[in-house]
C-alpha cells in the first residue's frame, strides 16, 4: 500500500507517465518489503514449543501438513 500511494502521488505531481514509470516504480519497488513487514513480521516471533525454539512461521510449517505436497518433499523439509 505505500508503495502503490507514492506511485500515485508521483503522478499527481509530475503529471507524466514517463517520469511517474521510473520514479514511481522504484518507490513501489523499495517501499514493497517494509511495506509489508507489518503483515509478516509476526510470523518469526520465537515460541518455545516441547523445549525447542522455533519461530512461528517453523511451527505453523511443521504443525499443519500440506496434503497437496508430495509424501518426499515432506520428508526433506522435516530434516
């Protein structure tokens, strides 16, 4: 979202499709990743599970399957 209102912005302010591309875009393009931390960042909280530190995102990969996955993927991603 920041990065899209800086896009619109530059357009606002230049009025030019050329300049609002390149500027614009690499706004979009820096501000993509933080952008978005707010929403991802929870996810590596360490949790302590069974005496094992783990981030969230380990333990919400380990503790729900992905059916979908064939049975030897899961079995490399678990070592």
């Amino acid at each position: 979202l920041p990065g899209a209102l800086m896009l619109d912005f530059t357009l606002y302010l230049t009025r030019n499709w050329l300049v609002t591309a390149l500027v614009g875009g690499g706004f979009f393009g820096l501000l993509f990743y933080p952008g978005n931390w707010p929403i991802f960042g929870p996810t590596h909280l360490p949790i302590v599970v069974e005496g094992t530190l783990l981030s969230m995102a380990d333990y919400m990969g380990h503790l729900y399957v992905r059916t979908g996955t064939p049975e030897y993927v899961r079995h490399i991603e678990q070592v």
